[in-house]
C-alpha cells in the first residue's frame, strides 16, 4: 500500500513538472501585433462634408418624427 502511495506521488510530481514546463516554454515568440507591410497608407483624409439639400433634411426630419411617434 505505502508503495503504491509513492509510485502514485512521483507520478503526480512527474506530470506536474512536464506540465510546468510545457506551460513556460510553449509561448515564447508570440508577436502581439501584426508586422505592417512595407508601402502601406499609413494615414487616411476623410472627405470634406457637404452640407445637406432640402430634400435630405426633409426625408431626415420625416424619420425622425417617425420614430418620436414610434418610440412611445
């Protein structure tokens, strides 16, 4: 029985230490963020705004009423 008990122990300490040492050597070269490629755009310009016709604001403000009068 108290040779089973040890046989049992040194095999819990065995997988205990493979596992510590799977757990501390399997990430070692992770790269966080993604290498950029050479020549890409690295800035971008957002179009100027154009102001909006009468007719967007109407069909704006027409959804807008509709969804006051839905939303209650």
């Amino acid at each position: 029985m108290k040779n089973e008990r040890r046989i049992m122990k040194r095999l819990l300490y065995i997988a205990m230490t493979a596992m510590a040492v799977a757990v501390t050597t399997a990430c070692k070269n992770v790269d966080e963020e993604p290498h950029i490629n050479q020549g890409y755009a690295t800035s971008y310009r957002v179009p100027d705004a154009e102001p909006m016709t009468a007719e967007d604001s109407a069909i704006v403000a027409a959804q807008q009423l509709e969804y006051d009068t839905n939303a209650k």
